[in-house]
C-alpha cells in the first residue's frame, strides 16, 4: 500500500475513536477535527495554524471530553487551566519539543466574568502564524534586554459560550450539545482507552513523516468563495486531506464549506457589523430611506438584538450616528443621516444607497439569496 493509501485508512481510523467518544453536532466537525489533529504533527509545513474551538451555551455538552480524546492523539500535548499568557509563550519557546496546548474553561479568561486578558488573547492571535513571537523584557532590575519568544503553537479550547472575535474567527469551531436521549458514546476509560489514543498518534507521526515533502510549501485549491481568514484557517486542514487522498479531499472541502458558512450564520462579528446586518435585513429591507426615529423604533422591537439595552439605555440618535460614521459609502465618504422629505417636513435620516458599500464589503449573505451586485449609485445631492 502507498502511503497516500495508508493516510486515508488512518484518518478513517482515527475519525473512527473520536465517534466512539464524542458526539458533534455535524459530521463536518468530525472531519475538521480529525484533520486538525492530524495537523499538529505537520505544524512547521504551514504559514498559519486555526485554532480548534469547542463551545457550547450550558455545561455538560461534551466540550472537556472532546479536548481529552484530541490529547491522546496530537504531539506533546499542554494542558493549561487558567494558564497565565507568560507561562504559555516560555512553554512554547523552551520546552525541547513544540507544544499543543489545550486549553479547557477558556470562558474564565474570556467570559463576561473574567474582564479583560489582553496578553492571553494576544498570545492566541500572535501564535497563529508561524511569524508569530512574544516580545519580554529579560533580565534584572535595570540589566534587562528585549528579547523575542517565538509563539507559534497548535491550540484548543474549551469552554462556554463565545470568543473574542480576533480569536473566533482563526478557528474551526465546533458548537457542542449536550446528547439527547438517543445518541450514546463508550464511556471513556483513561487507563485503557488512552493507549489506544497513543498508538493512533504514533502512527499520525509516522505518516506525517512520510508526507512532509508532499505538503511543505504546498497551498491547496480551496472551494470557491473561501478566502482571507476562513482561506488561512483551512489551508492546512486541506493540505493534509490531499495528501492522505480516498475520499479525504472531496469530504475535506465539504466540511469547509459547511462550516465556514455555519460560522457565518451564527456569529455576525462586531457590534457594527451586527448593527449593519440588522439594518438590511430587518429595518430596511428594501426601502430605500428611513427617517432616524423610524430606525431606532425598528431597531428597539427586535427581540434578540442588543439595540434595546446598550449599557441600560437604548442605542439613540447620537449612538447610531457614532457607530454608522466608522463605515463608508460607496464614494469613500462617513455614512451619515441625511435630509428626508416627509410630508410638508424635512427630518434627518438614512438612505440605503449610503449602506450598500458597507453591506456588501462586511455583513455575511443573507440567510436564504446571497447579496446582488452593487447598484449604480445615484448622486448624493439632497433631495
């Protein structure tokens, strides 16, 4: 058997245990997280590495079990709780072999609890591309230098509820359940089960060997419309479904596909893109101008939208006009309300020729069509 041939049998074999253990809310995330696994052992083939992201709304969804079958299977595995930014980034740059570092309760350094962890979160950003350090201060009192830790490393986390999105949106993410009745898993025994683990990782190492030329320096073809951060999260996932061949390839790209649009459906990024979003799909929609007071009604009855509560008080006039007026028009100028003719009375307001630009280039396609092109603009001279 060619080693092509062997990588597919094994990625089966290795999609097969993570089956008899966790339960995934798609079969696209089995792929993912397989491939993903079998990455970190080709860490130094690739530009960029995603992060591996296993949330989910309550406890008891799988989440910590999930993380404990991918550290049987990865290289040098790092378990860190809590875990200070200083701690990981000296991990990575001394320990003699890279880590993978697993990170479990991500929500208590994230969460809305924990308050800001700006050296952790940017430990996470940083070490996603190989390019990726730290820089510290070394030494004592006055006798200190700059010096750089490389931070370059493979993650996974778990933990509730979401990420900050300069992390959500570098990863593969993996929205757990907690099992219904019907779905049942073999009970996950550490003593026997994790030599199992271990015997599948040695033979991910081994394969991984075998196929570095074919990978290194390689960019698979991604599917169509995949590009910027979903290109640099999947590249390497690809990279690795190519080489092992069978049906890995074609499954590979469909579970991109199907996860990277997922993502784009539940997560609508930033307040601003939310408030962009909202305004095309549920107060303009398909009117072509709306007077301020007209919006913010609009925008106050959507029941699971933000605008109603903004710090105790309903986003007003002041705060639309403040968070519009970081986007541009078409014609690179602030979004901004303009004159509208009502009646016998002239009110300030927006039109939805100002928004086009900004829905195009930021919010996702809508749920059911994607955007139509651009329409040609028509002066922006008051009416």
């Amino acid at each position: 058997m060619t080693s092509t041939t062997n990588g597919a049998v094994l990625l089966d074999e290795v999609e097969a245990f993570h089956r008899r253990f966790n339960i995934f809310p798609l079969d696209a995330a089995y792929v993912a997280v397989t491939l993903w696994d079998a990455h970190a052992h080709l860490l130094d083939c690739f530009d960029s590495t995603p992060r591996l992201a296993f949330l989910s709304p309550e406890p008891g969804s799988g989440k910590s079990r999930a993380l404990e079958i991918v550290e049987t299977l990865v290289p040098q595995p790092m378990v860190a709780v809590n875990a200070s930014a200083s701690a990981l980034f000296r991990a990575v740059s001394g320990m003699e072999g890279r880590p993978t570092i697993l990170f479990d309760e991500i929500d208590t350094v994230f969460g809305p609890k924990a308050g800001e962890n700006e050296q952790l979160r940017g430990f996470l950003n940083a070490g996603h591309r190989r390019s990726g350090v730290m820089w510290r201060c070394v030494g004592d009192g006055s006798n200190q230098q700059v010096q750089e830790f490389p931070s370059f490393c493979a993650v996974a986390v778990a933990g509730l509820g979401s990420l900050p999105d300069t992390i959500l949106t570098r990863s593969v993410i993996v929205r757990m359940r907690r099992r219904a009745p019907n779905e049942q898993v073999e009970p996950f025994r550490q003593r026997i089960h994790e030599k199992e683990g271990h015997a599948l990782r040695e033979r991910l190492s081994t394969w991984a060997q075998s196929v570095r030329d074919q990978i290194d320096g390689v960019f698979p073809e991604l599917p169509e419309g995949i590009t910027d951060r979903p290109a640099d999260v999947w590249e390497p996932l690809l990279a690795i479904a190519d080489a092992a061949g069978g049906t890995w390839p074609e499954r590979a790209r469909a579970a991109c596909i199907e996860l990277v649009n997922a993502a784009k459906t539940s997560d609508k990024g930033s307040v601003g893109i939310r408030l962009l979003t909202d305004l095309r799909d549920y107060v303009f929609n398909g009117i072509d101008r709306l007077p301020t007071v007209a919006i913010l009604d609009r925008l106050h009855s959507l029941e699971e939208a933000p605008w109603a509560d903004m710090s105790g008080k309903p986003l007003d006039a002041r705060g639309l006009s403040r968070m519009l007026r970081e986007y541009m028009t078409a014609d690179n100028t602030p979004i901004a309300a303009r004159n509208i003719k009502t009646g016998g009375s002239v009110m300030k307001g927006y039109y939805a020729t100002d928004l086009h630009d900004a829905w195009q280039r930021y919010c996702p396609p809508p749920a059911e069509s994607p955007l139509l092109p651009l329409p040609t603009l028509p002066g922006r001279s008051e009416p």
